[in-house]
C-alpha cells in the first residue's frame, strides 16, 4: 500500500471543491467619503483576530472609503462620530464596561444613529463554565452584565447556533436578535496547504513514530487539580498507554495528570497568536486530536480546530460535539476505543490518508473568510435588516 503512494501519487496537487461557492457581489457602502467602523475587542489572543482584526483588515482592503477604527481613538476624536456606520463590541462582559456603555456609547448611539453590534463567541458566565477551566474566575461578572449589553445592541454575532440558544434561553434575549457567523478562516494567514510536504509526511511515516499533536490552552486541563475531570480525561489513559507508540507533542498547555510521564512528550510553549499558525507547521504534525469533554460550555464551541487542520493538510480528530458532529461526523470520536480504531486506521492506509487530506483541503475552500465579507457587512450595516 505504501509503494502505491510511491509510485503514483507523486505529482503534488491542489484539489479545489466539487461545487466551489462563487465570490459574492460587495457590498454597497454607504454613500459617503469615508465609512468608518469602530469596534473594541477585550483579548489579544485568537478570539478577537477571528471575530475582529482579520475582518476589519479585509474589509478595509477591499473597499477604498472602509476605515476602522479602534475605539480608543475614536474617543479622542470626536470628529469621526458623524462618519461612523457601525460599532462592535468584542467579549465585554464587566460591570464596570456596562457602566460605559449604558452611560457613554449608547447616548451617542442615540444622538449620531450608528448601529451597535455586540460580539460573543463562548459562554463567558462563570456558573456554566467548567470548574477545571483556569479562566472560569474572570468571567464572575458575566450573569449581571452580558444581558445588559446584549438589550442595548442593535445585534448579537456568534459563532454557532447553540451559543445563540444558549444566551437566547438564559437572559430572555429575543432569538431573533443573534446572528450567527462562523469561524472563518482568512487565507492569507492559514492556507499552507503543501502537497509535496505532505507526501514527502506520508511516507516518511513508514519509518518513524506517527507524530501526533494537541494544540490548545490551559483551559482544556484541571491545571488547579480539582479532581473534576477535564476535557482529556477520557483519554488519559490511552495517551500513557501509547505513548511509546507514537511521538505526542503538547502544544500550549500540558496536562498535570501526565506529569510523571513527561519526559515522554514533546512540548511547545504557547505563543503570540500572529506566530500561530507557523509554529504549528514546525511541529510537522502527522494527526491533530481536540478532545473535549461533553458539556453545555463545549457543545457551544465552533469548529475551527477542523478547520485550521484542514487548511494546512493535515488530519484531526475531534470529538463528538455540537459544530464538530455538523460539518465532520467522519472526524469525530466518542470515547478512546473509537480514537484508537480510528488512529489506527489512518496510519495503516497512506493512500486513504492522503485521499482524506485532500478531500479535506478541497472541503476548506467554502471556509475562507474572502468569501464571506459580506456576512459580516451586512450585519454591520444593517443589524436588524435591510
């Protein structure tokens, strides 16, 4: 099987999709010299380029008068609030930022008649975070202040239906008010697609141990040690048990539960988000696994763990969860048994293994964010419809 992959798939390729959606028409700005959009974003990390920065630098690529501002300096020129056509609000969920907003932004929403669009793309209320999240004490305030900001929007982003049902059903907010726009991947910073890369992966797998890799924060993992579980618990045990096996690589956090293997792992720091995806592609990953464990907080995450696997031609696992089990049931795994079969399976067929990569990379092309500017114009520009 491997010398098929030798023999005849050595003509690297780009497969492009079956039914690839076409570009859709820009969309009309308002007449004016210079549109701006001003936005504010809570994190530094990859939740606010996803939801943020990769959307105002494409925006303001494509269109000549598109001019974004963050907010901060908006504040300080008072003169830019007649030219203003939308403001976002990334994760604010504070008590003392729902004080600026109710007193501040919303009395000049009023007076300059500029749509307000609030942004969320997790559930940031503490009781239904999971108790082995290390960040779940920062979001204290988010019972008593998300409603606020959510009421005085014009419109609510998220990234999945489920996190629309899930803040629609807690705070009494109308469904109809929340937009959901998913993750998308803007090309220019993800498409490392490489198929002679990948060849030259595949079959050097015949070799050496299956480079298998975890890419994700501290929050997946009981870093307090609460005893609660966390999203590897229901791996744990075949990660020890095959660890030999294959070389598994850490990238971000570690698990504390593997403590006494750790010599027996490779592990890579977290970074700046912007070194991101290159380091992921120093890794040389032959597979990437995201368990999760099942939960209202994790049923509510977006797929995008798919989705940069996807972009750079390598395979993911995920687990069986909400966005996840929508776009890749193929991917998906319930417990280690399943992973194990599936993990198997994949490194005993180069040629499937390949056949998968590039149906993959061909399924991505409907996920870039060149592609979808208008979904989010149109939510900036008209919140509540044209």
């Amino acid at each position: 099987m491997y010398q098929f992959v030798q023999s005849k798939l050595t003509a690297p390729v780009r497969p492009e999709p079956t039914a690839r959606k076409a570009n859709p028409p820009p969309a009309q700005l308002p007449p004016r010299r210079n549109c701006v959009f001003a936005s504010t974003h809570i994190d530094v990390g990859g939740c606010s380029y996803y939801r943020i920065l990769f959307i105002s630098q494409l925006i303001s690529q494509v269109y000549d008068n598109a001019l974004f501002s963050d907010a901060r300096i908006l504040f300080n020129n008072r003169e830019l609030f007649p030219l203003l056509v939308s403001f976002r609000l990334q994760r604010a969920c504070g008590v003392a930022n729902l004080e600026w907003f109710r007193n501040f932004l919303l009395p000049a929403k009023k007076h300059f008649r500029f749509p307000v669009v609030y942004e969320i793309d997790d559930i940031l209320v503490q009781e239904d975070i999971p108790v082995y999240n290390c960040y779940r004490s920062i979001f204290k305030e988010g019972k008593d202040a998300i409603p606020g900001f959510m009421e005085g929007s014009d419109a609510i982003t998220v990234t999945c239906a489920a996190l629309a049902d899930y803040y629609s059903s807690k705070f009494g907010i109308p469904r109809s008010k929340f937009r959901v726009i998913p993750n998308y991947l803007p090309r220019y910073f993800f498409d490392s697609y490489d198929e002679a890369v990948i060849l030259d992966r595949i079959r050097s797998q015949k070799t050496r141990k299956p480079r298998i890799c975890f890419s994700c924060s501290m929050s997946h993992f009981d870093m307090n040690r609460t005893g609660a579980g966390d999203d590897f618990s229901g791996i744990l045990d075949w990660i020890v048990a095959n660890r030999h096996q294959y070389e598994f690589v850490f990238h971000g956090g570690f698990p504390p539960a593997l403590a006494q293997y750790a010599d027996d792992f490779t592990r890579i720091p977290i970074g700046p988000f912007l070194d991101y995806p290159r380091v992921r592609r120093s890794i040389r990953a032959d597979l990437f696994i995201q368990p999760l464990r099942h939960s209202l907080f994790n049923e509510c995450k977006s797929p995008i763990k798919l989705l940069e696997s996807w972009a750079e031609g390598t395979p993911s696992f995920v687990q069986d969860l909400g966005s996840y089990r929508q776009i890749a049931p193929e991917a998906c795994f319930d417990t280690a048994d399943t992973l194990d079969r599936k993990v198997r399976a994949l490194f005993a067929d180069p040629d499937a293994q390949l056949r998968l990569i590039r149906a993959n990379y061909a399924r991505v092309q409907d996920y870039w964010l060149d592609n979808h500017l208008n979904d989010w114009l149109e939510v900036m520009l008209f919140p509540n419809g044209r």
